[in-house]
C-alpha cells in the first residue's frame, strides 16, 4: 500500500529556515523522480520543485529551496531557507512532474512575524 507522509512543518519568522520531510513507502521509491507541492490559502496546489537527472525549480522558490533525497531511508527533503509570507501553505510531496500517488496528509508551514 503506498503511503506518503510529510513532517516538519510549523510556525517560522520571514527570512528563517525549515526542513520539510517526507517518508514515501509501498513503491519501488528509487526509480521515481520526486518533487514537492504546495497550497496555498484560496490557490491550487502546484508543483514548486523536483528532482531528476537536474533539479528544476519554479521561480518563486529558486535559490532559496532545495530538494533532496536519501534512497536508503526512501526519504526525500526540502530544505527552504528564507522563508517568506508568501511561503505559506500546505507542502506535500509526491512524484514529479506527474503526480502519480494519494496525496498524504502533507505539512503546515506558516511564515509570519
């Protein structure tokens, strides 16, 4: 059965930093490409970043996101580092850029003063 869990999130100030975890189980975890998602409040998820043989970025996370993963541990991570208001929202992980799975519960992240 798959199964994908994201953790980490919480209540940060602007310009602090988090990392997002997600724990992805019941799938051959190595041969996928994996990315994350976001939603914010009154928007649609979308796709903010993944990474296969190159990482790719939307631009309103490039250089401040960054995408890894641990194929031992089928875990994959997002490290935000200056976080900004308009990072808030709910973060989910799945494959990219086609989501393939149930969506998880995913992770509140809130980024305000």
């Amino acid at each position: 059965q798959v199964q994908l869990v994201e953790s980490g999130g919480g209540l940060v100030q602007p310009g602090g930093s988090l990392r997002l975890s997600c724990a992805a189980s019941g799938m051959n975890f190595d041969i996928r490409t994996w990315g994350w998602y976001r939603q914010s409040l009154g928007k649609q998820r979308e796709l903010i970043g993944y990474v296969g043989n190159i990482p790719i970025y939307t631009e309103a996370v490039r250089g401040r996101f960054v995408i890894s993963r641990d194929n031992a541990k089928n875990m994959v991570y997002l490290q935000m580092n200056s976080l900004k208001p308009e990072d808030t929202g709910v973060y989910y992980c799945n494959t990219a850029p086609e989501w393939d799975f149930q969506w998880g519960q995913g992770t509140q992240v809130t980024v305000s003063s």
